[in-house]
C-alpha cells in the first residue's frame, strides 16, 4: 500500500511538473508565431508598397516562399481567392483563421484580432491597405513587447507552480 502511495505521489508530481513545463513552452511559442506572423505581415506590406502587388498575388507569392507554421494558412487564403468562388476576401481570411491555425499557439485574442484585420484588409485601396498593415503592425508589436518583458518570470513561474502544486497535491492526498 505504501508503495503504490508513493509511486502516486511521483506520478502527480511529474504530471503536474510537466503541465507548468508546457505552459512555459506555450508561451514561447506563442511569442515566436508571433514574430512569424510579423515577419508575413512585413513581407506583405512590401510586396504591396514597392511592388504594387494585388493583395490575391502577393498572399500567393509570399504562400510560396514561406516555410512555417502559417504555410497552410496561406497556401488556403491564396487557393480559395484563385478560385473566385464569390466569396469575399474576409470571409475567406476568417475561414482560414479559423480552419487552419489550430496547430499554432496563438490565443482566441490572437484569432480574433486576425480575423478583425482580414476584414479592413480586402476591400480596400493600396492606401488603405497599407494603412491597415502599419495599425496591425503596431498591435503585434505591441503584444510582443508585452509578452517578452516578462517572459523570463512567467516560465520560472508555471514551472515553479507545476512543482509546487504536484507537491501540495500530494502532501494532501497521502
């Protein structure tokens, strides 16, 4: 009985040391979709700013020589606006917002306010396009400069936490 008392004990222990070990990961990769995100939106504005690149083509373009976790994304938004199906350019965006980021780590925050830019993005003229580019530039940066401030002590603190809630777990059970 004691045996299988303390085998338990060690098993919450690593489990719960393990789910503060994946929040911290979580977090950093959160951080990095974030700058890939960035990095497609900055080859976006310049495809559109210096190559005057329609915004079907120059999703396309950058869908090509993109390797990531928004491959599939892009390859989507590029494939379903060469179909011209009817669909509009926002519809197309949150479908594949909402279709095809599911293997990265951004939040429902993140979604939404991807799915908010894809609205003011598509319909309207290079102006505003690039406009909109520089607004959701600035939001990104943002949510990063708030998100590396402290990452240091959020990932010492969801791994300080998983230990220490595996060991108040098992103090309270055994």
């Amino acid at each position: 009985m004691q045996i299988a008392k303390t085998v338990g004990c060690i098993l919450i222990i690593l489990s719960s040391t393990l789910m503060g070990f994946y929040c911290s990961s979580e977090l950093k990769s959160r951080i990095e979709d974030l700058k890939e995100l960035r990095k497609i939106i900055m080859l976006l504005k310049g495809d559109i700013r210096y190559c005057n690149t329609p915004l079907p083509e120059a999703i396309n373009a950058i869908a090509k020589r993109h390797d990531g976790n928004f491959k599939d994304f892009l390859v989507r938004v590029s494939k379903k606006l060469n179909e011209r199906s009817g669909n509009t350019f926002s519809q197309i965006w949150k479908e594949a917002v909402e279709n095809e980021l599911h293997m990265t780590s951004l939040t429902k925050k993140d979604k939404y306010q991807m799915i908010k830019f894809g609205e003011h993005l598509g319909y309207l003229d290079k102006e505003m396009q690039l406009n909109t580019l520089d607004l959701y530039l600035v939001q990104l940066d943002e949510e990063l400069r708030g998100l590396t401030s402290n990452v240091k002590e959020k990932t010492y603190l969801y791994n300080s936490l998983g230990i220490m809630a595996g060991i108040f777990i098992s103090i309270v059970l055994a």
